[in-house]
C-alpha cells in the first residue's frame, strides 16, 4: 500500500452544490494501487486469506445464538462459555490495544493484495479527520458480499469514519468482536446513526442495502437509489455533507443468479438478503481473483442544515445526489475499464 497524497483542496462554505465537471488529474488523489507484477503469492494468499475469515465471520455470527441455545441444551458448556466471553468481551468497553492494532494493519495491508489490481483515489483530497467538516460517505454498489467497502473499512485513512453495518449483524459477538478489531465500526439503525451524528462523526453506508446485492450482474452496473432518501434526510436536519463513493469492479467479484427481481426485492424489505453467488472457483465465497477494483471518493456535496426538511427539500436534495453519483460514474468508467467502456451506463433502480 502507498500513499500518494498529493495536496488538500480547500472546503467551500457555500451550501449550495456546484455541477460537477470531469477532474483533472491534479484534483485526483491516489492513496492505494497495487501494481500485479509486483504483489507475492505470499501477499495475494494473506489476502485471501483476510477475505475469507472476514466473509466467514460475516456469515456465521449470525447462527452463535442458535449455537449457544443448542450447547446449553446438549450440556456443551465448554462451547456456550466461549461464546458468552466473545459475547462479554464484544460489548465491552474497550480501547485498540497492540492485538487489536496488529490485526488492523494486516487487513489494511494485505486484504486489497488478493485482487488483481486494486486502486484507490479521492476527488479533491482524501478524508482528514483534521480539516473535513462531518461527512457522510455512501458507497456504492453494495455487490455480494460488499469488498469495495471490506477495503475502504480497513483502509488507514478511513479510521476516523463511523462504518455502519445492518443493526442485527453488528450485535452478533463474533461479528462485532472482529469488526471493531479491523476499524471503527456502528449500528445501522436510525437511533444509532441520529446519535453518531449529534457526536459530530463521519458515517459510512450503503445505502443500496440488499436491495443492492439482489441487483448484482457481471453485465450490468446497478444501484437502487431511487427509492433511499432516508440518508439524505438524516444529512439535512444535521447539515452534513454527501460523499458518493463508488467501487468499480465490485460487479466483477462474483457471479449473482438474475431474474425474479420484484420477488427478491420484496422479501429483501424484511432484512433477509435474496442472492445466490460464486465468486473463486474453488473458494465461492471469495471473490474472483482476477477481477480489478477501481474505488473513487467523490467530491462532497454540501447540503444545508435544515431540522424539519419538507418531503420536496429532501427529494430535491436525493436527485442532487444521484445527479452527483451519476456524474461521479460517467468522469471515472474508462478509468476502471478502458476505453471500450465509453458507452456502459449506470442502471437507477
């Protein structure tokens, strides 16, 4: 990993956004690339490896109460008091110590090294805990299993950034126990978001949510947007600034079956994900390894802080953001795929 920061733009105070142009290579900042012909099998092996146990402990946590109900009742009390201290320890108040530390800086290093090529660069200056006014970051597309934003979670300059997971999957102890180890990560839940930002920090989400990873196509990019202005909301009252993220190559991670959408979406409005997905054709649950990540920070779009925002304030303001999103997808596609992407267009589902 290397940082390649080049300078910081200064924020304008002006609230209203400015239509957004194709950067110059002088707005861009790279923060991360890694070069293919010079990553180890050692380096690409760790980072399959961080992958895995991240999806793993994502999938399975959500199984430890069924688990711990199962060995109370078959007198397995060796396995329940293991969970009950992940349990304890998960919820604890703690601070990083060198543990914690250790196993942060070997995600942030190696995890990205599994791809064949991963890149990261901000518009206008990479997130400063310092100098940025509160910021909230909404990543996009949530793909499969989320590696885009998996890489941005772990990545150094995004410590400072609240990352919210799904209410049920961040009070799982495994789950909580791992994330807070590997970055700074909060409850999706509108309570929990309304007080991160009344505590004045940077939120991270996608807001595509399952409805997103239903989507997923390795032929078409897509993003359901239309329907989630609650972020925006939540943005207006506190007056925080937009950041649209998007992960190029996040379509490219996995195989996802197709059809059937309104079904899928709908039962996706319960909390319960609809996707069947491969990715290594060994290993399904970890992405295909020759795919190649292009992940882009967009500029901030600066909203004004208004507590009771009318329904026409906050839908006006949502298709700002897509109109911004949108833009931020057609200045960088022939970046991430060349120039035989020139006609790809960006699905608004």
């Amino acid at each position: 990993q290397s940082d390649l920061t080049m300078g910081r733009k200064k924020s304008s105070k002006s609230s209203k956004p400015s239509k957004q142009s194709k950067p110059s290579k002088q707005s861009l900042f790279k923060v991360t690339k890694t070069d293919p012909d010079k990553v180890t099998l050692f380096e690409k092996v760790a980072g399959g490896i961080c992958l895995l146990l991240f999806i793993i402990v994502w999938l399975s946590s959500a199984s430890s109460p069924f688990v711990f109900g199962i060995a109370i009742y078959h007198e397995a009390y060796g396995l329940a008091l293991g969970i009950a201290l992940v349990t304890c320890f998960s919820y604890a108040p703690w601070k990083k110590g060198f543990i914690a530390n250790s196993i942060h800086q070997v995600y942030a290093y190696y995890s990205h090294r599994y791809m064949r090529k991963t890149t990261i660069v901000c518009e206008g200056g990479k997130p400063n805990p310092k100098n940025d006014q509160q910021t909230f970051f909404a990543v996009h597309p949530h793909g499969a299993f989320c590696i885009g934003w998996a890489f941005l979670y772990c990545h150094d300059m995004m410590q400072h950034i609240r990352f919210c997971f799904s209410p049920f999957l961040f009070m799982t102890p495994f789950f909580r126990l791992f994330s807070r180890c590997v970055g700074n990560p909060g409850s999706a839940s509108k309570d929990s978001m309304i007080s991160y930002m009344r505590k004045g920090e940077s939120l991270a989400l996608p807001p595509g949510g399952f409805e997103e990873a239903t989507l997923t196509s390795l032929d078409d990019e897509r993003v359901f947007i239309k329907k989630r202005t609650g972020f925006v909301r939540l943005c207006l009252q506190h007056g925080i600034a937009i950041r649209p993220v998007y992960a190029f190559g996040e379509k490219n991670c996995y195989w996802n079956i197709q059809g059937a959408f309104k079904s899928r979406l709908a039962v996706n409005r319960y909390g319960l994900p609809t996707i069947l997905a491969w990715g290594n054709l060994l290993v399904p649950w970890l992405p295909k390894p020759q795919a190649e990540m292009y992940i882009v920070v967009g500029k901030p779009l600066k909203l004004p802080k208004i507590e009771k925002p009318t329904k026409a304030e906050v839908v006006a303001w949502h298709a700002k953001y897509i109109a911004a999103l949108t833009q931020l997808y057609e200045n960088h596609k022939q970046a991430a795929y060349g120039p035989s992407s020139k006609t790809m267009k960006l699905e608004l589902w």
